[in-house]
C-alpha cells in the first residue's frame, strides 16, 4: 500500500556490503536506549521549563499591573474627599484636612522643565561631538564613557554634594542679583537635576547621529556645504524625532527622580513665588511626609501623588521609546 | 563671494569650538564632585570607621559597620530573587519574540523601567510593610529587586536576540530539548551580556534611597535580621547629611566617598569586562 | 538486502498559508548518498528539514504528511527522538563557540546530560573524528575551543558532533556552500566514508556535486519533486522536461 504512493521505484540494487552495517548498528544500541530512556525523562522537563518560563512572562504583567492597582486603590480615600479639584486645589495643609497637590506640580514642572532647558546644549553638545565630529579615538571614547559615569553616580551623593557646594555657591549668586539668598529652593535643584539627566538625552542623541547615513551628509558636502551647515540641516532634521525622545526620556528621569532634589529643594507646601525660592516636588514631597502621614486621608493624598506620578513618567517614557523605535525601524 | 564663504567656514569653526567646548563642560560637574568627596571622605575612612558603629553627637570614633553590613545583605537579597527571574523573563522575550505574551510582557519591562524609585517604594510599603506589621530589611530587597528586573530583562533579552539561530539549531539537531538548548548552549554563549547586565542593576541599586526609605526605613544599630529595618549606605548619607551636626556630616562624607568608589567601581569593571569578553566572541 | 529507511508519504510544508512543498513522496534506502537539488527557493531545504522536525523551530511553520523512519511515523514521534536518530549538519559550520573541540565532539551527551566514563567519551571522540577525517588534525589540540579551526575542519567537526551521537541517517544542508575547493573535496570524499555506516541525504545547489558524490537524485522544483532516480540516469537521461532543462543550465 505504502509502496504504490512512493513516486519513482528504484530498479537496480547498489552493491553495497550490508552485513558490516548491521554489526556497527549493534554496537551502538545499548547507548542508544540508554540515551531514549533518558529522553523520556527530559521531555517532562523541557515541558515544565516552557510552562515556567510563561508564568515567569506573566508575573512581569502582573507586577506591572499590581503596582498601577496598589496606587488606585490606596489613592480611592483622597480622590474621594476631594476628586479632580485635588490636582489644582492650591493649599497642602495636612492639619486640617486639605490637599491640594498643585504647589507640587508646579514645583515638578519648574525643577523638570528648567533643569531640561539648562542640560539640553550641553547634552546635544556631547551626542554631536561624539557621533559626528570624532566619534572614535581615546578621548571621545574617554568622554563617552565618563559622560556615562554621570548617570552612575547615586542621586543621594548628588544631593548631599548640593547640599554643601551648590547651596552656598547659589546663596551668593542670589545675593548678587538681589533676591533673598535661601540657597535651597527650585533653581538649586535644577542645577543638581540638569546635571543628572545629561547622559541621557547625550547617549540616545549620539546614537541616532550615528545612524544618519553617510551618503545624505556626503551629498550636502559635494554642493560645498560646512560642516556646520550639514549638522544643522541634514543631521538635526534627520535625528529630530530621536533627539527629541533623547529629551523625553532625560524628562521622564527629572519627573520622578527624589533623593537629590529632596535635599536641596527647601520642602515647603507653599506656591513658589519664583524659581528662586523654595518649594516641593511630587516626589519630595513623598519622601518626606509619608512615614510622617498619621491619618488616612493624608497617606492617601500622598499615594495619589505618586498615583499622578507613575502615569506621567509612564507616559513620558512609553512615547519617548516609541519615538525611538519607530525611528531604527525607519 | 569669497568672502561669503570665509564667513560660512568661520561660522562652521566657531560651532564646532562652542560644541567641543559645551561637551567637556559636562564632565567638569563630575570630576568636581569626585575630588570634593574624595576629598572629604578619604581623610574620614579608617579601620574603625568600617568596624565601629555610629556613635552619637558629640563622641568621636564613629564608623558605618551596620551600614556596610546592611547594605551588603539587602543587595544580595534583591540579587537573589532579581537574578533568577530576570534571566528566564529575557530568556522568554528572547525565544518568543512575536507571542502575544512577549509584547505585552515587554511593554510591562518598558514601564517598569521608567517608574520613579519613590513609587516603586509606596507599593513595596503596601505589598509588604503594611502586611509584615513593620519596616523590615526584606521590603527594601524586594523594592531594589523591583528596579533589577528590568536592566537584567533588557540586557539577557538583547543578548541573546544576537545570538546566531545557527546555534539553536546545531543544539535542537543533536535531539536537546528546549530547556538543555537554552540552559547549556543559549544562556553560556551569552553569558558575557547577562552578567554585565546583572552587575549594572548592581550598581544601579547600591545607590537607591527612595525605595529604602519606607521599607528598610534604617537602623542606628546593628541587625542581621531581614525581617527587621536595617541601615544601608544611602539611607546613612542621607540620614546624617540632612542632620544639622558636624560629627555625622563627616560620617555621611566617609560613606559617600565608600558608596561612590563602589559605584563606580562597579561600573568601570562591567564596561572593561564587557568590552574583554565581546573581543572573545 | 535493500531496505528503506526513511520513506516520505503526501509530505507537505508550509510557512504560514505560503505552501512550500507540495506532496513530496519519496523512498530513501539505507546506506546510500541521496542528493536533492533544485533552484533556491524550491522547497529542497525546507523538505530536508522536516525530515528530522527541524521546520517546526521556525514560528509559523507546519507540516503535513507522513514521514516513515524505520516504518515509524517521525511526525508522531517526538522531535528529541527523531532528532537523536537523523543528525543534521548545517550550510555553516556551527560549532559550539564557548566549546572544547573535545567536547563540541561529544556535545550531544554532555548537553543531553548523558554522563558517560571518561575511557568512553575517548573513545567516542577518537572514532567519531576518525570517521571525519580530522583526527590527525587535531588529537594534540582537543582543548583548543573549536571555533579556532578553519572552515573546512569547523565542518568536519560538526559532522563528527551528528556522527557523535551515532544516528542512522544524517542529513546535510548545502554542508560545502561555505568551503573553500579543497575542503570541499576532502567533505566529499567522507561522504563515501560515511555512507558505509549511515544514509546520508545532501541538499545542494550544485549540481556537479550532486553528480560526483550521490547514488540517486532528487530534483525539487517549486516545491514538487520532479524527479527521483539513480543519479546516474538523471544526469544522461532525465525524464521530465523541467529536471532536462535544469540540468542543461537552462534555468537556475
């Protein structure tokens, strides 16, 4: 039966001496099932592997979702006392009751969008230097890898060093322009946050001025273009989406970074007046009330905060490295 | 005309020098900040200030012992449960690129990695604290180990991507099943990317304070028990440098300088190593 | 005296809803060299690969079809099985970078977790690259990492990892695409060295190679097996048209 299926039939037979094979065939079988025994045990195993390896995959959705289910839930008492009116209620004022997150978030932005403004030419700077004007050689690479050697260091050390450098250096600074010298406060810690977040925003840039490919900068050179001219309208325009997530993400890591700014930014539940005096971020804020927080409702306007925290870096984060892999796949 | 372009020449000079000059700015902020605590901390370290522990204002001879010790067990905790899970999570990611499963898991990796410490912090606080009745050591691990996965994640997932499919196949066509072909042949072959991911999220954790503060909280005495608050480098540093007194700003000097060496030595290690072992391969 | 041992019956591939081969049915007797050649694209390696399961590993990949080892339907079987009975050697050397050449040699036990004593995995070592050709070569640096060697002995070495595990049938996949002439030539010789222990299958684009070293061809066109014969009447008197035209050069 199985023979009338088969296509072509073979007619001449090849002389080949058969009776050597069967004797090397026999040798080999005691390893043989040996070998199949075994297998039947591995089958089990590679199995059970699979399987862990699926719950090990889920348990990262899980956890993802169980920290996002952990702050709404212990957020509920707060957004239930005062609902939206919370994110512009201008008064934190724990001893009776209200809170109004809006000092803090103003403080955010503040401290997040200035020390951005301050960190992106040198951070541009460094991805330009390194990715077109001498991307290889010791000391770019020397450069590379100490500008890399800024987002190591722990932001407690950040803080600690503002604390006793930048605090006196800015009080002076203050005195000299005339507005009352604190030294703490939001600028103090746009200083410190601007230089934390360099790496960032220069790592990302350098890498996307790299993928810029030679034959467009090479075809602004041969119409007699400078260098200049074909980093400002090849490659700028070229990376801009990619520099731009550079930018994003470098916000992502100002928003939510705490010990640093915690230390230098004054803690206090006021509006800042302005970029000179102190204030409080989201996260300063957290650090330094919630194991003070003695009443609910209070832990919980605190964990709202962080609820409010969590969704704007995620969001900051999840559209920065879309922009940056829709950009390599391009 | 010449003229027009002797002035785009200069222009292009100029930008150049402003970038060159913008771009070693950057590293002026660091190296200050290494010779200051340098500075002030090397003249703190002694033998006794890595045994003694903290002594109250006033005494001197203090030393951060219950910190080094805290922070060491508290790192190697988080390591622990870290290591092992990020390593098959990658793995996963790595061998199922399209599932439906891998994206979504992966997606979860990319949010976890850009939630600020201090969240992470709040929630170990409510998934353990809260439940345990108290500060203790083993939250803190469990946070830290939080901020470890996705590092280890990403790097065992993008080593192993690179890994040739020749390699998969010379191991499936000697009839290995799936664990042997990743556990003996995959996960060695990439063995050099993993590890310089674990020692990164190493690093990145030796120096975490916010997720500290609320689970391992501190600890002015010595503790070996994970189930009780215990004191790590960060906490000390930032503990003692917000304090007002002079005796324990040195000693949050003497632990910055330790922290700092130990960071950076972390990382210089994995970037030597990493560059060795990629020449090997 | 003649016996089958891998019989292919209605075998279908796909990739996805792309059908790549179309109802090959074939019959492969013991100990012979069988070539199977066609244009790229023809399905030749795609078929070569489902003879031991291999197509599967390739996400969307299926298969339909029966495929006979021994009268045992491979495709009931589980793929370890099939796999330690039909070894494989690839288009590129593919020795185990961060291996011994002693140990990539007896990589499919110490992979598996076979323990065997060490006089037997000498033992193995020895006959398995004795059999190859490359003994000589190498017996004074077994511990050099295997990916030291050239391409041509990196080839050989992975033919003396398949014939490690001794296999009845070993499949090779364009195995001397990626040699040089004359490690070519010193392949082609083990073929008729090998082919006294096992049943080897060849995929190749060359057409010369098939010519020198198979006892019968098959000729693959898009995704059909055109034709199936003694190597010998396939090259002097083809009878299809399609397998005339190939082997003329009249189209590729």
């Amino acid at each position: 039966m199985m023979e009338q299926s088969v296509d072509i039939k073979v007619t001449t037979r090849p002389g080949k001496d058969a009776g050597r094979v069967v004797s090397v065939k026999k040798t080999s079988t005691v390893s043989s099932n040996k070998r199949i025994r075994r297998s039947f045990r591995q089958i089990r195993t590679e199995n059970v592997f699979r399987r862990m390896l699926v719950i090990v995959a889920l348990c990262m959705i899980v956890l993802v979702l169980g920290i996002m289910v952990t702050l709404a839930v212990q957020s509920t008492l707060s957004f239930k006392s005062a609902g939206f009116s919370y994110l512009w209620g201008k008064t934190w004022d724990p001893v009776r009751d209200v809170f109004g997150a809006y000092p803090f978030i103003l403080g955010t932005l503040l401290t997040s969008f200035l020390a951005l403004i301050i960190s992106i030419p040198f951070s541009f700077a460094v991805a330009v230097f390194l990715g077109e004007y001498y991307p290889t050689g010791w000391l770019p690479n020397l450069l590379k890898n100490t500008v890399e050697l800024i987002a190591a260091v722990p932001s407690v050390i950040y803080g600690f060093w503002g604390l006793a450098v930048l605090v006196p250096i800015v009080r002076s600074f203050e005195t000299s322009i005339g507005v009352e010298p604190v030294g703490i406060g939001i600028f103090t810690s746009s200083l410190i946050l601007a230089i934390m977040i360099i790496p960032y925003a220069a790592s990302l840039g350098r890498s996307m001025i790299h993928m810029v490919p030679s034959n467009l900068k090479e075809a602004a050179y041969s119409l007699g273009a400078t260098r200049w001219e074909v980093i400002r309208s090849v490659i700028f325009p070229y990376t801009k989406s990619g520099l731009f997530a550079g930018v994003l993400l470098s916000l992502g890591r100002a928003l939510g970074e705490t010990m640093a700014v915690t230390m230098v930014i004054g803690n206090t539940s006021l509006i800042p007046k302005s970029i000179f005096s102190p204030g409080n971020t989201m996260a300063s804020v957290i650090a330094n009330e919630f194991t003070e927080a003695d009443h609910p409702v209070y832990l919980s306007a605190l964990i709202e905060l962080g609820l409010v925290l969590f969704l704007v870096t995620v969001v900051i984060n999840m559209v920065g490295k879309r922009m940056v892999s829709s950009f390599t796949n391009e | 005309m010449a003229n027009h372009v002797k002035y785009r020449i200069g222009k292009s000079r100029v930008f150049q020098g402003l970038t060159i000059l913008l771009a070693f700015a950057c590293v002026v902020p660091l190296i200050f900040i290494l010779i200051y605590i340098l500075q002030a901390g090397l003249t703190k370290i002694n033998w006794q200030f890595l045994t003694n522990l903290p002594k109250p204002v006033g005494e001197k001879g203090g030393g951060i012992a219950n910190a080094l010790i805290g922070s060491i067990m508290i790192i190697l905790c988080a390591s622990v449960i870290a290591i092992p899970f990020g390593i098959l999570c990658g793995i996963y990611l790595s061998e199922n690129k399209k599932s439906r499963l891998a994206y979504w898991s992966r997606l979860c990796v990319d949010i976890l990695q850009g939630v600020p410490s201090i969240v992470i912090g709040i929630v170990a606080y409510f998934w353990l604290v809260k439940p345990l009745g108290g500060f203790s050591a083993i939250s803190g691990s469990v946070a830290l180990a939080i901020m470890m996965l996705p590092i280890i994640i990403r790097s065992t997932e993008e080593t192993l991507k690179l890994l040739p499919d020749s390699l998969r196949e010379a191991a499936y066509a000697l009839g290995m099943p799936f664990h042997r072909v990743v556990l003996k042949v995959i996960v060695p072959c990439g063995i050099s990317g993993i590890m310089s991911g674990v020692m990164l999220a190493v690093a990145r954790i030796a120096g975490e304070t916010a997720p500290l503060l609320f689970t391992a909280f501190g600890n002015p005495y010595m503790s070996f028990n994970m189930m009780k608050p215990m004191q790590s480098m960060p906490l000390l540093i930032f503990n003692y440098a917000t304090s007002p007194y002079n005796d324990w700003h040195d000693l949050a000097w003497g632990a910055s300088c330790i922290l700092l060496i130990w960071v950076l030595a972390l990382n210089i290690f994995t970037k030597v190593i990493t560059r060795k072992w990629k020449v090997q391969l | 005296m003649e016996s089958t041992i891998v019989k292919s019956i209605n075998y279908n591939a796909y990739f996805g809803d792309n059908h790549v081969v179309k109802d090959v049915n074939m019959d492969i007797p013991r100990n012979h060299v069988i070539a199977v050649m066609g244009p790229s694209g023809c399905g030749k390696t795609t078929f070569l690969r489902g003879i031991n399961r291999m197509h599967e590993l390739i996400p969307g990949a299926t298969a339909k079809g029966q495929i006979m080892l021994n009268n045992e339907d491979v495709m009931e079987m589980h793929p370890i099985f099939v796999r330690l009975k039909i070894g494989m050697v690839f288009q590129r050397p593919n020795p185990f970078p961060n291996l011994s050449i002693y140990d990539n040699v007896i990589a499919g036990y110490k992979l598996n977790g076979i323990k065997l004593p060490k006089a037997e995995k000498d033992r193995i070592v020895e006959h398995s690259l004795t059999r190859v050709a490359l003994w000589k070569e190498v017996k004074d640096s077994l511990t050099k990492k295997g990916s030291f060697l050239s391409g041509g002995q990196q080839q050989r070495l992975c033919i003396a990892r398949a014939v490690a595990m001794e296999p009845e049938v070993l499949l090779f996949d364009e195995p001397t695409s990626a040699l040089d002439p004359i490690s070519t030539s010193t392949v082609e010789e083990l073929f008729h060295e090998l082919k006294k222990n096992y049943t080897l299958i060849i995929v190749t684009h060359n057409m010369q190679q098939a010519a020198r070293v198979s006892d019968r061809t098959a000729f693959f066109y898009m995704g059909e097996l055109v034709e199936y014969d003694i190597t010998k009447n396939m090259f002097t008197n083809p009878k299809d048209t399609r397998t005339q035209n190939y082997i003329t050069g009249r189209f590729s």
